[in-house]
C-alpha cells in the first residue's frame, strides 16, 4: 500500500495520551494515529451519508410533523403514551 506523510499539530496534553495508548498497547504513535484517524474518517463518511438521507426523505415528503413528534415526547412520562408518530 502507498502511504502518505501528514503533519499536524496537536496539543501537548493529546500527544502525551496518544503517547501513553502507545506504550499500554504496544503499538506505535503511528499506528495509533493511523487507527483514529481511520475511525474518525469511517464515522464522518456514515454522518454524511445518514445527512444524504434524511435530506432525500424530507425531499420525498416522507417526513414527520416537529409537533407531531413532541406531542408524543411528552406524553411518554404519562400514563398513556401516544403511539409512535409514522
């Protein structure tokens, strides 16, 4: 696999955790970095394509009314909780 240098700086109380995950584990800063940054990359990726969505339903009218869905937040510390709005 082709690898590419990045350069970023971080603060010294996040370096010196990055440093300690390092030794507990037994990896190096490099990999740990690696293993976030690939975390991190895979959760934004799954944000947007989640915000792709919810955007294509409102799009498509397949949404539920704001009060439809507070009327049933409320009445769920009540004695009879509404349904589940659809």
């Amino acid at each position: 696999m082709n690898t590419k240098v990045l350069t970023a700086h971080v603060p010294i109380p996040l370096a010196e955790k990055i440093d300690q995950i390092a030794a507990r584990m037994e990896r190096s800063r490099g990999w740990i970095v690696k293993q976030a940054l690939s975390a991190w990359v895979d959760q934004e990726e799954e944000r947007r394509r989640m915000t792709l969505e919810g955007m294509a339903d409102v799009d498509a009218g397949q949404a539920i009314e704001h009060q439809s869905v507070l009327a049933w937040a409320e009445s769920l510390s009540t004695d009879k909780p509404l349904a589940v709005p659809r």
